[in-house]
C-alpha cells in the first residue's frame, strides 16, 4: 500500500512539474484569413464582365477607392488583365495622395496575379486607392446598377477612378456606376 502511495505520488509531483515547465511565453499567434475585396466582389457576381479590351490606344491608371473596417496590413498587390505583360499597381493613402507601395506584377492572361510586398499597415477609416496602369483591360457593370459603394469582408469600395496616361498619378475622376481593369488587394485585418 505504500508503495501504490508513493508510486502515486511521485506521478502527481511530475505531472505538476511537466506543466510548469512549459514556456508560458510562447503564444500562437494566429493570423486572420487574408481578404481579396475586388475578386470576393467579381465572385459573388455583383458586377459582370461587360467586354474586354487589349492594345489600346490609350493607357490609364485605374482602379479603385476604399476604406476598411479594422486596421490591418496589405501584404500583396495584385491585377488580373486579358494579356500576358508585367503591370505597374500602385498603393495609395488617397487622403494624403502618396504612394505606400508600387509592385510590377507579371499578368497571367486572364487569371489572378499577386506580387508580395513589404506589409503596409492600414489604419481603419483611412481612404486608400489601388490601382493599375495598362492598357489592357476588363469593363464590369452591373446591368445598369450602381456598383458601389459596396461592403465586401472588411472592407468598404467606393468607387472606380481614373486618370488618363503613363504618369503613376493618383485619379481624380470617379464613376459608381462602371469598373474597368482588374486591381486587387490581399488584405489582412488585426485581430
């Protein structure tokens, strides 16, 4: 009988041991699931491809502005256009009108393309742009309804703007109604 107390015992000591022994330090931080508002949008099918257009004559920087509901970071810029090119997409602080990052993002004709960048913290409220300057590109509309502003995840789009030409300026024009290129993001939220 002692021994069985003594066995039981030394179980219950190294069980309390073996949890303090644990590097309480340690905590699994766990990221939110990354967000890509304009292709979540295309895919839930708010908005349809109208026509596409490749070799234009005229280039435009495109694309669209957005505020998110919580802070967060964007890791990734990315574009999907009719054509096989390398693309210039621009992120902006569109209250401040300064470029955040640029990335050249090699165009997989038709298919979603991302370039990671150095994460870019967001802060909640702030109005941003993304955009693209190409020639090639998609139009969207929504059968004559206005398409934004419109709420995907966390994050709200405003509108489409452009600006005419080659220059990395940040549009001024602004349309609800019409989408032409395809910019994204890939968004992630704090916790």
């Amino acid at each position: 009988m002692k021994a069985q107390k003594l066995i039981w015992g030394l179980i219950i000591i190294g069980i309390f041991f073996n949890s303090c022994s644990k590097n309480d330090d340690e905590i699994e931080v766990i990221e939110a699931t990354p967000q890509y508002p304009m292709k979540s949008l295309i895919e839930s099918g708010h908005m349809q491809v109208n026509y596409q257009k490749v070799n234009s004559p005229n280039t435009f920087e495109m694309g669209y502005k957005f505020k998110t509901f919580k802070s967060g970071k964007i890791t990734a810029l990315g574009t999907r256009i009719p054509n096989n090119e390398t693309y210039r997409v621009t992120l902006w602080n569109a209250e401040t009108e300064t470029i955040l990052a640029t990335a050249m993002v090699v165009s997989s004709s038709g298919l979603l393309s991302f370039e990671d960048i150095e994460p870019i913290a967001i802060d909640s409220g702030t109005t941003y742009f993304v955009s693209v300057n190409t020639n090639d590109y998609y139009q969207f509309t929504n059968t004559g309804n206005d398409l934004f502003p419109v709420e995907m995840g966390d994050v709200l789009i405003s509108g489409y703007g452009s600006s005419y030409g080659t220059s990395q300026t940040l549009p001024a024009t602004f349309s609800e109604t019409s989408y032409l290129g395809m910019v994204d993001i890939k968004f992630v939220a704090n916790n």
